[in-house]
C-alpha cells in the first residue's frame, strides 16, 4: 500500500492540441484510497493514469509515491500493477501460466508463485478455470483474470482503466461490486478510471472529475451530486442528468421558465444579474391541474424502469433566441400515470436549488 501525490503534473503531446492532455493536475491520494477518475472521452483520465504507472512521462511536475518522485523510475520498478480495458492476457497461456507471468519474470520463487496464484484464485473465484485459455472463458472470467494476475504481484498500488468497458450490462454490475468489495478487503490503493460516471459514483471512496485536462473537483460522491462546485460537474454527475437553466434575477426571484425561485441573500455579494438555476429530477414535483401558478409541461419521453419512472417534458414555445426551451427531468413514483402527449404542472423543492454563476459557471450557493 502506499501513498499517490501528483504535484501539478502536466503533460503535453506534441503537435497533437495546443493545449496539455493533462494540465497541472494536484491530487493528493490516501494509503488504501479507492480514488476514481471520471471525465469525457478525451479529458485526460486514462494519460493521468499513465504517467503514474509511468507509461506516459511527466513534462512538468512530478508524481510521488510513499513520497519518492517517480521521474526516471522505469515501469517496471514502480511495483505498480495496471489492469487494461483490453485485459491484455496471453491467449496460448492458461489461466495460471497468465496470473503467474510476472511473478516467473521476476524470478519469484515457484512455491511462492503457487501460493499467490491459488490465494488469488480463491479471491477471484477462480479455481475451477486455472487451466483453461482465455478463449475458453468469457468477457467477465477474463477479466477476473486480468484482475488476479495485479492482485498476485501484491502490488503498492493498482492502476484499474476502464476494466469493465467491455462487458455487458448485467456483468459490469456484478464485477463492479467484486471489484470494489477485493479492493476493500485488500486495502491497496487503487486509481481507477472510468467515463460511467454511475460506476464513478458507486465504487469510489474519492471521485476526481476532469475536463480537458484539468481537474475540476474531487470529492466523496454525495458531494460531488449534492454540492457540484460548477456547472460541468452538475451536468455530468447524475442520472438522469439535473436540469439547468439561465434566468435573469430580478427581486431576489429568478424566472424559471415563467416560475419565480427565490435567490439566496449571498448573491448579492457576487455582483452577478444573471445565474443558471439548477434542479434535480427528484426536487420536482406533480401537482394538480388546479394549481394555475405551476410551470406547465409537455411530455415528450417516460423511461418506466419499474420501481420509479422518470419523465422528459418541455415548455412549448422558444427561448429568446429562438431555440427550444430546456427539457425538465422529473423523477415520479411507479405508480404514477404519465404518458407521452400528456400535459402536467410540476413545482421544485425551492431548497434544494443549485445556483451558479451565468458567465463563469461557479457555484453560487452553499
């Protein structure tokens, strides 16, 4: 186990984009920290990764681990294990040749190879499958074999990208779950990366949200959904995602399509006559047709997922520039009757509002 500090580490790719793939990151990561990254495609998630494992160089900064800067540190002798989206297995090796290759290149004892690998196995749930070939198992065996082969190393620190792009639905689910439950039960610091920011919010003790290389909030993930520190990380944290919208605040109100929300006092500090208000679909509320200052909606979509439906409806009409009014995301309970075409009054919970900033996109509010 060990400890991960990046000191504003940057990294740039040459005639590739004027600005750095990862720019100037500072992360500081604890001993037995499950820490995730999650970003877009292209935010410099899966490079971070990289130049810890030291696949990737640093060109300003540093990374330390247990507080050694790892600049010149090959590889090889960062006893760092990385377990790849592809898994990455030997396919003329079986199960056991593939969990102990390391070890046998580093000359490890072959007793000791064999406790690691049945330790392991039994972790993993393996044993059954130690002699069989990678194209004798599937996406999910494949990749608990990805996983035991780091695990056998005993590694300082496990560098995870995107491990469970490849399976499906039902599978990621349940590997999920055996993922985060190994890492609690062998405490080595883990960085995992990840675009699914459901995976982010449900496995990490940490989540790290980037955008074009460079970070813009890390944090336990009730925070990063309760308390986003702007609005990227409002938008991308949270599914269905929140409902945003720019207003004019006017009185100390702002006008949500056409609804007066009271602004908090604490925006008169920030000089500001525009903010963008923000709701979560489960801060609205169905109320009945009778009440005539509700915002009225069209529905447009209803995902019925069983236990709770979730329904998209829009404000007929254009904007001021002419385009479609923002679609509002409204969390229901199963047993309620909404259907495409239906039109509906919906009122926010005015507490739980997200007030940020229109020019710059900070957080206004608490």
């Amino acid at each position: 186990m060990a400890t991960v500090y990046f000191d504003a580490a940057t990294r740039r790719y040459a005639g590739v984009h004027a600005a750095p793939a990862v720019d100037a990151i500072t992360l500081d990561i604890e001993d037995g920290e499950f820490l995730v990254l999650v970003g877009p495609s292209g935010c410099g998630k899966s490079t971070t990764l990289r130049m810890l494992a030291g696949l990737e160089p640093v060109d300003d900064g540093r990374i330390l681990v247990d507080g050694h800067d790892q600049a010149g540190v090959r590889p090889r002798d960062r006893d760092i294990a990385m377990v790849f989206q592809s898994y990455a297995l030997y396919p003329n090796m079986t199960t056991a040749q593939n969990m102990a290759f390391a070890l046998d290149n580093s000359r490890t004892p072959k007793a000791q190879i064999r406790e690691r690998v049945a330790e392991a196995a039994k972790i993993l749930e393996l044993e059954d499958l130690l002699d069989r070939k990678p194209g004798q198992m599937s996406g999910g065996q494949r990749q608990r074999v990805a996983m035991g082969r780091a695990i056998v190393r005993q590694p300082k620190v496990f560098c995870m990208d995107e491990p469970l792009s490849n399976l499906d639905a039902k599978l990621r689910v349940s590997t999920r779950s055996q993922i985060a439950g190994l890492q609690r039960r062998l405490g080595i610091t883990t960085v995992y990366v990840t675009h699914d920011q459901v995976e982010a919010m449900t496995m990490g003790h940490r989540v790290a949200v980037l955008r074009d290389g460079r970070l813009q909030q890390v944090d336990a993930p009730e925070v990063l959904y309760d308390k986003p520190v702007n609005t990227f990380v409002a938008a991308f944290i949270g599914s269905p995602a929140i409902t945003l919208v720019e207003s004019a605040v006017s009185d100390g109100r702002a006008d949500l399509h056409g609804l007066a929300v009271p602004v908090d006092r604490t925006l008169a500090a920030a000089a500001t006559d525009r903010v963008v208000v923000g709701f979560r679909p489960e801060s609205w509320r169905i109320v009945p047709e009778s009440d005539d200052g509700a915002l009225q909606l069209t529905v447009e979509l209803v995902e019925a997922l069983g236990s709770e439906s979730f329904v998209y409806a829009r404000r007929p009409g254009t904007d001021g520039s002419g385009a479609e009014r923002e679609r509002v995301t409204i969390k229901t309970e199963k047993r309620a009757h909404v259907e495409v075409g239906d039109v509906i009054r919906v009122r926010p919970v005015e507490s739980e509002a997200h007030l940020f900033d229109a020019g710059t996109g900070e957080r206004l509010v608490g």
